[in-house]
C-alpha cells in the first residue's frame, strides 16, 4: 500500500506540474501575440519605421524567450 500511496503523490504532483506548464505556455502565448499586433498597429500608423520596428521587436523577443 504504501508504493500505492508513493505513486498516487508522483502522479498528482506531475499533473499540477502540467497545469502550471500549460498555464505559463499560454501566457507566453497571449504576450507574444501581443507584441506581434502592436507592431503591426505601428508599422501600419508609420510605414517608414517598419525597419527600426522590427529590429526592436526581433531583439525584445530574443531577450525575452532566454
């Protein structure tokens, strides 16, 4: 009984584990698309920054995803 009991709390911890794991997927998920819409929405309100943009934009993500 007592493995029983060792495996039951092995497989709860693990699914809480998953939980938090799709939660923060998620999350990075939102923010990405975020960031993605806001720099379409300033590339469209000043074409002529497009390139600053998205060198702004590719090293946030970089920094961000380390």
């Amino acid at each position: 009984m007592e493995i029983a009991k060792l495996i039951a709390d092995v497989q709860g911890m693990t699914a809480i584990a998953v939980g938090l794991v799709l939660v923060w997927a998620l999350w990075n998920c939102y923010r990405l698309w975020s960031i993605g819409g806001k720099f379409l929405e300033g590339a469209a309100r000043q074409p002529e920054m497009v390139p600053m943009l998205q060198v702004k934009m590719l090293l946030l993500l970089v920094c961000w995803t380390r």
